[in-house]
C-alpha cells in the first residue's frame, strides 16, 4: 500500500513537473499564446490602445503588452497611426488574438502598401497574424525615405482584439 501511495505521489510530481514546462513554452520562452516579440533595438512598437480609436474601444486583456488590446466589433472601427520610420527594410508583425474562425481578421494598411486582409492562426490566445494567402506570420515594408508613414487598421471581423504592431528594421 505504501509503494502504492508513494507511486501516485511520485506521478503527480511529473504530472506538475510537464505541467510546468508547457507553461513555460519550449527553452523557459514565453508560454503558447504570449507575446512572441519583444521590444529591442531597431524595433517601433505601436500598442494599439494608444493610437487613434474610431468606434472600436479599449479592452484588458490578459498576457497583452501593456496589459490592453483594441477590441473590433462593428463595421467602420478603426485605429489610425502616423508612426515615424526610419529609410530601411521592415517586418511588420500584428499581434492580435481571434476567438474563433469568424472572428479572426482584420484590415491593415501601411504607407501607400495595399489593404491588407490579416488573420491570426491563433484562437482563443495572442498570436501574430498572417496575410491572406500567404504563411509568413509579418508583412514586408520597404521605406524609401526618413519621414512619417500613416497605418490604418480596419474592421473585418467581430471581436478581434489588437495588441500591438511592431516594425521590425531588417539589418
Ligand atoms: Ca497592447
């Protein structure tokens, strides 16, 4: 009976121990569904909350840099930007979370590019989105010139929840 009872003991300690390692993501990163990408150099970071608001409002939502997101719930919301960039390649990575298959896109628009139809594989939990069409969870920017470049994000889909943009400037 001891072995018994020291045995389930010893299981749920393993049990605890993967537990732990799941939360915590592969290497001690980030747990699944976390910001993927932090601020460094070379980095602009839009937190959505911040910018300007048009219908959509301001929601808590946990695991969000700065702790908020934009929440997307009718048609006409939108969120604008003017965000100085410097000449350069750019990443640009949308981090937003959808709750479901109709509820996971949004518009963005940056610069003079084209409107963009962006869609998180993430349900239910923060994950950068991916183009329509296309695999790679960032868009490519190339900016010609020092200066100020306007960004609009656009409503899609109901109860899309934005955290942030980050431009990301490639060596
Ligand atoms: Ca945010």
């Amino acid at each position: 009976m001891r072995t018994m009872i020291l045995f389930l003991v010893a299981a749920c300690a393993v049990g605890l121990l993967v537990s732990c390692e799941k939360a915590e993501g592969p290497e001690g990163g980030p747990a699944k569904g976390a910001p993927v990408v932090a601020a460094k150099p070379g980095e602009t970071v839009l937190e959505a909350e911040t910018l300007t608001l048009s219908g959509c409002k301001v929601a808590a939502l946990k695991g969000a840099s700065g702790g908020k997101a934009v929440l997307m719930m009718a048609e006409g919301d939108q969120v604008t930007a003017t965000v100085a960039l410097k000449k350069g390649a750019y990443k640009v990575v949308l981090v937003m979370q959808g709750e479901s298959d109709e509820e996971d896109a949004v518009y963005l628009t940056v610069g003079a590019g084209e409107k963009r139809r962006m869609w998180t594989s993430g349900r239910g939990a923060l994950a950068d989105a991916v183009q329509m069409g296309d695999e790679q969870p960032f868009i490519e920017l190339k900016i010609d010139k020092d200066g100020p470049v306007e960004v609009k994000l656009e409503f899609a889909e109901k109860n899309v929840q934005v955290d942030r943009i980050v431009f990301a400037l490639q060596d």
